[in-house]
C-alpha cells in the first residue's frame, strides 16, 4: 500500500488511546526474509532498536545492509516473518492491511528520497490529500500553513513538474509533517539534491521536528549529517552492529 493511502477507512479502526508511550520505536530478535532470484535471502537478523519518544536517531551503514529494509517495516510497509515490532504503542506485527494503514496515517510522516508527489496535482493538493483521507475538514487551510513553513507560499498553484527538486522536497516534508505524525521516517531525503539545497531540506525537517516534539529517524550516508542526530546506529550484513551516542 502507497503512503498516500487510495482509500478511506472508518477512524474507529485505530483505537488509538491518546497517550503518547515512552518509546516510540520498540523493535526486538525482527528479521525479515524476502525471495530473491537466487532463494530466500536474509535482510534482516535479529535487529533489536529502542528509540525514546522525542529521540533524533540516524540510520547508517552500507548499501544493502538493510537500512532501508528496517525503516520499510517501522512504517509498516514491509511485514518482518519474526520479532517484536512495537511503534507508537501499535503491535505492528498483529494489525492488518486496514489497520497498518491507519497506524500510517495517525503516527507516521514519511520522506523519501525520490519525493514521491502526484504528478497531476498542485503542491497544495499533494499536502492536503493525506489530511482529506483523515477526514479533516481544514485539510486544504492546514496544507497552505505547512506549505508556508516550509518556503512555498508562493509556490501552492504549482504542479511537481513546475518545482525544483529542493521545492519537490519541502511539499513532501509538508505532507509528511502535516498531520503531526510522533514518527518521522526520512530515508536519504537529500539524496537527490546539491549541497546547499540539501542542507536548506534538513535545517527544516531538524527545526520542525523539534517543534512538534516528532521522533526522527533519518538513513543517511553522510557522516556529518549522522552526528547531528542524539545517536547514530550502524547496520552491517542485516545486524546493528554499533550504537554511538553524539558528542554535545
């Protein structure tokens, strides 16, 4: 299922409580195993991550360590075979597609390094769908707000065809912060820019995070970028192999 959910579902299947826990991430013994040409391969072996409500954490380590693999099943959108996945309170592992989809829609924001707008749509609609799909009334007010947080005010009338990459970057930050998620996944959100549009993108997503009191959890490969986080955790081979807490 997409990010951008494609359907409505009843609020009532969340059951969300309102309590906000301690951990937002609780993740213990997951692995995740995926057929691939050859066989079955294992992506994941027995990862265990905690990370507090509030916390900012960098992912790093090589390609095809399983970063990404990791950030897919915190979001919901890839089911490990094993473990305990834990996020915002839900049991991941225990909820269906409704219930994941509803998970992402109340906790989750997401940014990704190809941006992943609609292309038939403005940047004031690409922010306001997800809070249509939520059932807010305000949704197309609340998008102009997160659009005009991140610097495009101006920009709301205009397609993703008609923006740069940096300003296709911030509609989808706006989109991901829009609905106040607890969680934030960003995976390599600079990935596809120049350096100083890059650092423009992660001045905001660091500044608004912390407004909001929003978890983070960022895959990067720049080790600059890792240190600004509170911890940076190393993935190798499908396992976490250091934990390394940031210098004040």
């Amino acid at each position: 299922m997409s990010v951008t959910e494609t359907a409505a579902i009843p609020e009532q299947i969340d059951g969300s409580s309102g309590e906000k826990p301690q951990k937002t991430i609780d993740v213990q013994d997951l692995k995740l195993r995926l057929q691939g040409p050859a066989g079955i391969v294992e992506i994941l072996k027995g990862v265990d991550l905690s990370v507090k409500a509030g916390e900012r954490v960098s992912l790093v380590g090589p390609s095809g360590s399983g970063k990404t693999s990791l950030l897919m099943v915190i979001a919901g959108l890839e089911q490990a075979q094993e473990g305990v996945v834990n996020v915002c309170g839900k049991d991941l592992r225990s909820l269906d597609e409704d219930g994941l989809a509803l998970y992402r829609r109340h906790h989750v924001g997401i940014v990704f390094q190809d941006f992943h707008l609609i292309p038939t749509m403005s940047a004031l609609e690409n922010v306001a769908l997800p809070m249509e799909f939520a059932g807010r009334k305000d949704a197309f007010e609340k998008a102009q707000e997160e659009l005009e947080l991140v610097g495009l005010g101006h920009r709301i009338g205009h397609y993703p065809g008609q923006l740069s990459g940096g300003e296709q970057q911030r509609v989808a930050l706006a989109r991901a912060l829009a609905t106040d998620p607890e969680l934030l996944l960003a995976d390599e959100p600079t990935g596809n820019l120049d350096g100083a549009t890059g650092e423009t993108i992660i001045e905001l997503l660091f500044d608004l995070t912390k407004r909001r009191g929003s978890t983070l959890l960022l895959i990067t490969h720049d080790a600059g970028l890792a240190k600004r986080c509170d911890r940076t955790v190393m993935l190798r081979d499908g396992e976490i192999v250091t934990h390394q807490e940031s210098q004040p």
